[in-house]
C-alpha cells in the first residue's frame, strides 16, 4: 500500500494513528525465538528462530501471521500501513527486566569521585549513593517523578525497549514508595511501553532508621508491603541483598510476607559481596536473581536447581567500576540467563542494545545468548513470557526494525543506535527511517 498518506512522526509524543492491521516484509533476518514453552537455557539459548527474507502480519495489538515473505504476502497480501524491511533485521521488542527510572535529580557529580577510584561502598559513605537519591526523591511531587520518568521510558523505546520492569526504592517511607510506584505507572502510561512495577522498599536503610535496621525491615513487612498490595501497586516486591545493605535474613522476612500478599520476590544478589543472594533466591523460587557477580558455586548450583532466571546487569559493573558476572558458568550450570540495563542514577544507561553488546564481550554470552536475554528470558523474568519476547501469531506485535546486515551485530556494536522502527502493540511508536 505505498502511496497511501500514513502519517508517521519521525519522534517519540503524541501517540501515531493506530493501523488496524501492519505488514513489515522483505527482512533479511527475522528473529522469532520461537521454541518450547519457558525460559531458554543451554542449547535451547542459542537459537533465534531465524526466519530469511522474512515477514510479520499484525491486526491490533496481535500478531496474526508470521513465515517467510511469500508465505505471509500469500495469506495476507494487504495491510493499512507496510514497512519494508529489505538488509535489515527484525527482532521481537527489548524486554528490560531490571530497571530504576522513578528518582529526582541525578548523580554525575559522582564520577568525579569514580575518577579518583572511590568504590560504589565509599563514595555511598561520603553521603551519595542511592541515600543521596532519596533525599531528592522524598521532596519531589508525583507529578514531577512520573514526567521525568516519562521521558527516560521514551528514550529507552528509541534503543527499542517496549516492555519494562521499573521498581521503586527511592523513598523508603509509606507514602513516597506509592507516590513513586504511581508514578511509573502514569509513566508507563505516558509513554506508551508496558511497565511490569516492582515494590522494592528493601533498597537501603533509610537514615532515620540508621540505629535500628529491624524496625526499617517490619516496617516494609507490616505497613507498606500491605498498602502497596491493597492499591495494586506492583507485580514484585525485590531486596537489595549486599554488605552495607540487607541480610540474607532481613529479606527473606520481607519477601516471603510479599509472596503471601501476591508479589513475586526477586533479588538483588551478590552485586559487592557474596551475601547469599542467589541461594535465597532460589529457595524463595524467586522470578529472578539481579546482578550475581560475587555468587558462590554453591548459589550458582542451587539456581540452576530453582526455576529463578539469572538476571546479568554489564553497564553497572562498567558504571561502577566492578567485575563482570561469569555470564559463561551460569549458562553452563543449567540457569537460564536475561540481561537488563539497570538504569539508575548510578548507572545511566538507557540501551538495550548497549547492554548485549557488554554481555557478549564481558559476561561470556555469545551473541545469539545475548539476544535471547534481551527478549524471551528477560521476558520470563517478569512474568509476561506469555505476551512478548517472541515473535508468533497471538503474541503482543512488540518488534523492532534494526538497520544491521545481521543479528550478529547487536553483540558487536558500541554506541550509536541502529533501531530504525519500533512498533509496540501493532503501532509505529518510534520512526527512525531516513527522511521521516
Ligand atoms: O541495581 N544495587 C542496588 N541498586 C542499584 C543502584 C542504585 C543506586 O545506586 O542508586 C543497582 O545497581
Ligand atoms: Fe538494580
């Protein structure tokens, strides 16, 4: 249907006419990671389901029709709005499984003193760190979170991010964890990608608390875990399990009172020390395990006897500075392995894209891993691997349009952003073809 005026705005704001139905034809590579039912491991991780000269057809939301390009023309042959994809690549949408985007002001003042050699433990010490965060946050409207927030999600759809995990954690009082997890929903609203939430009230002591951690710990137990529950404010609830920060013990308490109220646990675990954060993760059959870079053997045995997915995070090993995950030991144990970006004012990265780049060349997954990371685990690891990370008839039409030869390229390139198209729910949401 060329020709036919389709308007499309070349940036990210007001949503684009939706097409009742989409064609995008001609793609040198199609991604589907079609395959078995559940997270991806071992060998199963290393096929992308590739599809050449291949093509997709959407009505609404959902995919209807998936093959070769004359196999789906042959079905389908017209469509309200149809993308050439011809040297390109087409791939299910990024899913980001591990990602802090509701926080007020920011932290670049703090490289400075990562230029010095200060580690993430001494420069939290000197009064920055995720404290600092929250004294920002704490004085900041609702309002005001959810527009800045808006804007990063709108930027992580330009990288060709379209579902998100997003949690809270900058408050660390009743009323402002639900003032930011009502913010990431009005964000996620905004900016029109799914937003899975996570309660993560077990993201520091707060200093009022400094003296007396237990009571900050029933705290999150016997009075916001509650109210975040009653308002439905999140699908999971995660701790941030480290020296400094909380036990092994402390967030199992929260946790499990989590799970009774219906939020699945998740963990952040092993990130600066070997704390017992994947083993509690497993044992509490946590939906994911976040970080992982000092895990023992021992935890790495007990996830891969758990159905908890290996969450690995390279830009905050580059942001601050630490080892990378042995992304290569997990696959070998068995363990099903995302990726995620863990934007944070600590770690402000935003690309999906960047972050298989890294986990090819630091966490030892090879390109085709990565991929699978980035989309079908990473979806499992938030619970809608039902819905997206695959590209198959009756799932969510999420894809992206590379301007890359090969998928071989998303774990070779640095920087830059070869995302031309992204498509969230049957419509263009971000246009990047030249000319547009
Ligand atoms: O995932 N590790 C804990 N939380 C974040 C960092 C948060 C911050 O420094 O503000 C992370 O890396
Ligand atoms: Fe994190």
């Amino acid at each position: 249907m060329k020709g036919r005026a389709h308007k499309i705005r070349p940036t990210l704001g007001e949503r684009p006419p939706s097409p009742a139905s989409l064609l995008i034809v001609d793609a040198a590579e199609l991604l589907t990671l079609r395959g078995a039912e559940g997270p991806r491991a071992h060998e199963a991780a290393q096929d992308l389901g590739i599809i050449e000269d291949g093509a997709v057809y959407s009505e609404g939301a959902r995919l209807v029709d998936v093959g070769t390009t004359d196999e789906v023309l042959a079905r389908h042959p017209r469509a309200d709005l149809r993308i050439e994809a011809a040297g390109k690549v087409v791939a299910p949408g990024f899913v980001d499984p591990h990602t802090h985007p509701v926080f007020a002001g920011s932290r670049e003042h703090e490289v400075e003193w990562k230029s010095q050699g200060l580690s993430y433990s001494e420069i939290a010490a000197r009064g920055g760190g995720i404290l600092h965060t929250v004294r920002a946050t704490r004085e900041s409207s609702e309002g005001d979170l959810a527009r800045d927030a808006t804007k990063r999600l709108r930027s992580m759809a330009a990288s060709g991010t379209t579902t998100v995990e997003a949690k809270s954690g900058y408050g660390l009082r009743t009323d402002d964890e639900l003032k930011i997890l009502r913010a990431i929903a009005a964000a996620g609203h905004a900016a029109e990608i799914d937003v899975v939430p996570t309660f993560l009230g077990a993201h520091a002591v707060p200093p009022e608390f400094q003296t007396r951690p237990e009571a900050y710990v029933n705290l999150v137990r016997e009075e916001m875990l509650p109210a975040i529950a009653a308002n439905r404010l999140a699908d999971f609830c995660d701790a941030f399990v480290d020296r400094g920060y909380f036990s092994a013990n402390q967030a199992r308490e929260i946790l499990k009172r989590g799970a009774d109220l219906g939020l699945r646990p998740k963990v952040h675990a092993d990130e600066l020390s070997d704390a017992g954060g994947a083993a509690l993760a497993a044992e509490l059959g946590a939906a994911s395990a976040d970080h992982l870079i000092h895990t023992s053997s021992d935890g790495i045995e007990a996830m891969a006897r758990s159905r908890t997915i290996a969450i690995l995070l390279p830009a905050a090993s580059l942001a601050s500075r630490l080892p990378f995950a042995d992304g290569r030991r997990l696959l070998a144990a068995g363990v099903a392995v995302a990726i995620g970006t863990d934007f944070n004012p600590n770690c402000w990265c935003d690309s999906m894209p960047l972050a298989i780049a890294l986990a090819c060349h630091h966490n030892g997954l090879t390109p085709a891993e990565a991929i699978t990371a980035a989309t079908v685990n990473a979806a499992h690891a938030i619970g809608r691997g039902d819905q997206v990370g695959v590209l198959e008839p009756g799932r969510v039409a999420d894809l992206v349009v590379l301007d890359m030869p090969s998928w071989r390229h998303l774990g070779y390139r640095f920087g830059g952003n070869a995302v031309e198209t992204v498509v969230k729910r049957g419509s263009v949401l971000v246009d990047r073809r030249p000319g547009r």
